[in-house]
C-alpha cells in the first residue's frame, strides 16, 4: 500500500506519523546516498519515542517504504523488486539505532545478505536526538560458503563520500551476479521453528520438532526458545519474542515458522498478522498431520489419517481467509445449487466436512470390526506388541528376528501400519505386532484415529518397551509410552522394558539382559528368553470340569486362549486349555481341578 507507515504503530502520536509519511515526498537526488531532511525526520522519530525508524531507498532516489519498531529492532516491509533473485535487489536501507551506537547489528548484517540490499546503514542517535556516528555495509562477493560482506565507517551523516558508496554499490553487483551457467535453485523449503520451555532441560527441546521437519521435508534454519510458564493466548510467544521472529523470518528468508505445540485458531489468526499473509504458520499437530499424510500407504492408515485431518482443520476454518465468509446464493447448478439461500460458505464447508467425518468414523469402526473377528478366528498364538518412541527400532528388531523386510529407516515416523509376524523361538512360537511409534504431544485426535491400529496392544499378551539407548530424553520418551499406553487402556499390560542401539551406546547398558542391538544382533537371545519367560508366566494350561451354566468363562477361554478339548457330559463341561493367568484362576476357583 502505498504512502504507509509499516510496523509496530501502538502508543504514537498521530503527528510524528504524519512526519514520517511525509517521507515518501522527500527528493533525494540521485548523487545522494541520503539528505539531511531524511536523517532529521528519523532522529526526531527516535529521539521522541525511543524506537527504530527505517526507510526503503530505490536507486532512483524515491522513498519506497517506511516503517517503525522498538527499541531494538523494526520488522521489514516486503522487498518488491523485478530485479534477479540473485542480483542485488535495488534498494538501501537507512535506520536508527536508538542510544547512540550505530554499529550494525548481526540481525542488520544477515538481513543485508539475506534481502540483498544495495547497502545497509545504520545511525547513532543520540540523548539529545542528534545523528552521532554511522556505519554502512555493503556486500563483496559470492564464495562457497555465501556471500560476503564489508563495513564501512565511521562516518559523520553530514559528510558521507556519496560517489564512493554508490561505486562499491556498482562493484558489489557485478561482483555477487552468479556465473550463467549455474542455477540456484532451493531444493526444500526453511523454516524457522518456535517453543516455550518452563525451564531449560538438559537437552533441547526444539531437536525433536526440528527431526518432524526434516521427515516433512523442510530445512530448519533456525530455533527460537522462550522460557515461560505457558503460552500467550493471543500469539503463543509473548510481544516481543514475536519482534525476534519477525526479523529471523527476514534474515533466514523462511518459507514456514513451526511451532512446537497445538495453536488455536485465534493464535494463528493473530501469527499471520503480525508474521505476513504468504509465510507458511504451522504448529506440531499440523507438521504430525503432514508426515502421517505422506507416509500412510494402506487404505486403512489413509482412512485414520483424513479422520484426524478433518478434526483438527474443522475448528479452524474461520481462519481460512474472506473465502468462507462470502454468501451463496440459491437456485443455479454445480455446487451453488447445493446451498439454501444464504447459507454461508464457510457452513457448507462445515457441514461437508460432517459429513465425510461421519463416514470416515463408520469405515474405521468396520476396519476394527473385521480385526476383531479376524482375531477370534486365528489360531490363538501369544501376542507379544512392541511398543516405543518413534524411531526407537521396532520395524528393525522385528526384521531382525523373523527375517521380515518391514521398511525401517532412521527417520521418524518411517512405518504408519501394523505389522504381525510369527517368531518359531525354542521356548515356544509367538507372533510378534510392530506398532506405530509413539511421541511427545501425540495429537489428541490422532490418537483416536488410529486407535483400531494402536489397540493391537491392548490385546497382545505382552507388551516389549523398546527404547533408545543412545538418546539423552530417553527417560521422558518413556514416561509418553507409559502415557499413551494407559489411555490406550493396555496400562495394566506386563512389559519387558528393551534398552536398543546398544553397540552405539557403549557401555552404558553393558550387562544388562535388556540390553540389545536391533542392527547387530547383539542380546536377541536373552531377549527371547525374557518373553517366552514372561509369557510362560502369563499363560497356562488347565485341565478342569466346569458346570454347565459356566457358559461366559467358556467363551472367554474360546476368545482369550487356545482351547485343546472341551467335551460336554452330565457332571459338567470338561475343558483343557492354554489360557492368561488371571483366566486360568478364575476357571479353576469356578470348576473342579482333574
């Protein structure tokens, strides 16, 4: 828009406004880097409120844009320029520095790079609103590691070597233009990522969401951390941590900021005010969402992933934009036709949405219906679940026993789909599950979504913890398994605890019968001793008679065990079966031992 004052405007006076976009009338003449009319204008801004104060210079001389910050920082207008993306962008930048030090910042240096400004200048200003010294940087040249820069400086505003700047201004450019052979070309796109701690742990808590973007296929330039006790409810990070995000966006020319937690929708609303309309606002649940879409293969994880998609989007549809508050008309074909009068678009879209929930639920719940008859009918074999964090191991340690070729990657997320394979062990067969992995802020919704996979280990008769031996959370990522597993209703399950990536941790497991290598090998045969131990433990056989109205605890024995002979006569049902412990007390309190 032109002639407007950008940034931060809260608490200023109308008429020191109205003195800054006087600033888009000033002549600046073409042998100027600056005047004397500009430098005045923006020490009397600074001098008066204590914030930055910038102005963008074309080439030409004309004043394209103007903006105001804080005490340390001004957000940066969008640079429009139709030159190449790897020359030069045209414009320079003329700021203040409030307190008197006109020395360029690192933040100033990265957005001279990053924006490609012709030059960037900054000006003391001091206690009486006087420019003191300034310091100006100008780029250099393009290596392998990026581009350079120089600074120049000090100098006084009022006697500045104007023909001397613009001269390296015109070096510059020639000297950074790229060969024409070679092509740049960003190959994924940055983001910056965004969290709040209560206090600072021993590792950091933003590794994690920087591992989710790399799986989604983004670059994570750059984390930024706040140490308070719970989010601001309007922006997640307080004012001026959202400054901060501001200039890491310019600086790193980010494509996204991620933040490490569920936003609401008011939050994103206000993030992409303050942040801009084009930078990409996604929070933890959104990222999860993406990977999940991408790595779900079979039509039931597909079916799990929309359902979770749809929750989380529903709320948020207000946030879309004008788009959904625009009225349809009635009468017509396509999908106007569709509507009453008057219904508003963002309620069609609502309702669509119901709809497909709805029948995604029935599929989903049809998928549980046919596991769970499937599971009555096969052979009752033990089911042992292995169960963890994500990238703990679990695909590899199942390929690893049975010979499977499950894909396992050392990415996160690498496997969406259960896995069942049976393991011929010589303490007796039994069916190892591979379940998706486990991680910190599990979206509430996925959770449910994929409950009809995740239930596998409800059902399992043991549950093997498998653990990361090498990572530095790896008691916290247990504390989210244990979590998980209790709202999954399978708290109550017995659990081998398994330390993995053991021949990557040293000695720090050494010894230990839970201590194992997936990749290696290394432990596999105390591991299968310590399940078909646990699992002997678990199951027994009995041999009782019981009565002829003990029909339930039959079918449970049918439902939960491997029933060998069951005849009925006149003193009763004489049953022998391998069934749980818990059952095998409950058959032999009701019937008679044989």
């Amino acid at each position: 828009m032109p002639n407007k004052v950008h940034g931060n405007l809260s608490g200023i006076r109308q008429t020191l406004l109205d003195n800054l976009q006087n600033l888009y009338e000033t002549e600046i003449l073409n042998k100027e880097f600056l005047n004397d009319e500009l430098v005045s204008a923006l020490c009397a801004f600074t001098h008066a409120t204590g914030r930055e104060a910038m102005v963008y210079i074309n080439r030409a001389g004309n004043v394209e844009a103007v903006a105001v910050g804080e005490q340390d920082r001004v957000t940066l207008p969008p640079v429009k320029t139709r030159r190449s993306a790897e020359r030069m962008c045209g414009l320079r930048c003329i700021h203040t520095h409030p307190g008197g030090d006109g020395r360029l910042s690192a933040v100033d240096i990265q957005t001279l790079k990053k924006l490609r400004l012709d030059a960037q200048c900054a000006i003391g200003v001091g206690p009486e609103g006087e420019p003191t010294r300034c310091y100006i940087g100008i780029l250099n040249e393009r290596t392998d590691s990026g581009l350079t820069h120089n600074v120049l400086g000090p100098f006084s505003v009022h006697k500045l070597p104007h023909r001397g700047l613009f001269a390296e201004i015109r070096a510059a450019d020639t000297r950074i233009k790229p060969p024409e052979t070679v092509e740049t070309k960003r190959e994924r796109p940055r983001a910056v990522l965004a969290g709040i701690d209560k206090a600072t742990p021993d590792y950091d808590p933003l590794e994690e969401l920087k591992e989710l973007c790399e799986t989604a296929g983004y670059d994570a330039v750059f984390s930024l951390r706040q140490l308070r006790e719970k989010p601001d409810r309007t922006t997640y990070l307080g004012r001026g941590k959202v400054h901060d995000l501001q200039l890491l966006v310019q600086a790193w020319d980010a494509d996204a900021v991620i933040f490490d937690d569920e936003l609401s929708p008011g939050q994103i609303r206000n993030l992409q005010q303050e942040l801009g309309d084009k930078l990409r606002i996604l929070d933890r649940t959104a990222l999860i969402l993406e990977i999940f879409g991408d790595r779900a293969s079979t039509h039931e994880g597909r079916l799990q992933v929309e359902l979770a998609q749809i929750k989380y989007m529903m709320p948020r549809l207000i946030g879309s934009g004008l788009a959904y508050s625009r009225m349809g008309g009635g009468g017509g074909g396509g999908r106007g036709a569709r509507r009453g009068g008057g219904e508003m678009e963002l309620e069609l879209d609502r309702r669509m949405l119901r709809e497909r929930m709805h029948i995604l639920e029935k599929q989903i719940a049809e998928v549980r219906r046919q596991r769970d008859t499937r599971r009555q009918n096969k052979e009752k074999t033990p089911v042992v679940a292995l169960v963890g964090y994500t990238n703990a191991g679990k695909s590899t340690l199942l390929n690893t026993l049975t010979g499977s070729e499950v894909l396992a990657e050392d990415k996160l997320f690498a496997t969406l789909d259960t896995t069942a394979r049976r393991f011929e062990s010589p303490g007796g067969a039994y069916v190892l599950v591979d379940t998706v992995g486990f991680i910190n802020k599990l979206p509430h919704d996925l959770v449910q979504a994929f409950r009809a996979t995740l239930e596998e280990a409800t059902y399992a008769d043991l549950l093997v913890h498998l653990v990361d031996a090498t990572n530095p959370a790896r008691n916290r990522h247990m504390e989210v398994v244990a979590h998980v597993l209790q709202e999954l209703g399978a708290g109550d399950k017995p659990v081998i605890t398994v330390y993995n990536k053991a021949d990557l941790a040293g000695d720090l497991f050494e010894g230990q019968d839970c201590s194992i290598s997936a990749v290696t090998g290394a432990g596999l045969k105390g591991l299968d001793r310590a399940i078909t131990k646990a699992l002997s433990e678990q199951r027994r056989t009995v041999n009782v008679v019981l009565p002829l109205n003990a029909g339930a605890l039959l079918s449970k024995a049918y439902s939960e065990g491997q029933v060998e002979t069951c005849e009925y006569g006149e003193q009763g049902i004489t049953l022998v079966a391998v069934v749980p412990g818990a059952l095998a007390g409950q058959l032999e309190a009701r019937g008679i031992m044989v």
